[in-house]
C-alpha cells in the first residue's frame, strides 16, 4: 500500500477538493459487499470492473468512499460509495 500512501500526498477529493484519508480495511471489508452490489445493479456496463477492491480512499467532509480496485484508484463520483453511520 506504499503507492496508495505516496498518492494521498497529492489527491484531493473530487467533490469538494478536501484531503483525504486511507480507508483501514475493516472499511474496506464493511463496504466490500455495499460496492459488489452497485456493481451487480449495473451488470449491462462494460465498465464493470473484473478486479478486487482492495482498497479505498476517504473524503471525511463529503463522507464518499473511492474504490481501488487492483491498485487503481476510482475517483469518478459515480463509482463513489456513501459511508454510512
Ligand atoms: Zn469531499
């Protein structure tokens, strides 16, 4: 996750322009099946992805969760996951 860490030096949320933070995977586990299923909801797309989410970005302010999946971090608003209280 070293690339991960070196990245969140220089992105910022999409949203709102924020910092943001590294999901711990605990996170990531609580979101998995919540993203599997948006997914799942769009089984037409071609843009589905064929890897594993391994991982997440955190924006704090706007309470969105971006994906990696296979080391690719997903910041299309879109694909962004509601974190949940
Ligand atoms: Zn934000």
């Amino acid at each position: 996750m070293t690339n991960l860490r070196e990245l969140l030096e220089i992105l910022a949320c999409p949203q709102c322009k924020g910092p943001l933070s590294l999901a711990d995977q605990s996170t990531v586990q609580a979101l998995r099946p919540q993203w599997v299923e948006k997914w799942q909801k769009q089984a037409d797309s071609q843009s589905a992805p064929s890897g594993e989410l391994e991982g997440g970005f955190i924006c704090t302010a706007c309470q969105l969760f971006y994906p990696v999946v296979d080391g690719i971090p997903d910041f299309v608003l879109d694909d962004a996951l509601a974190l949940q209280k």
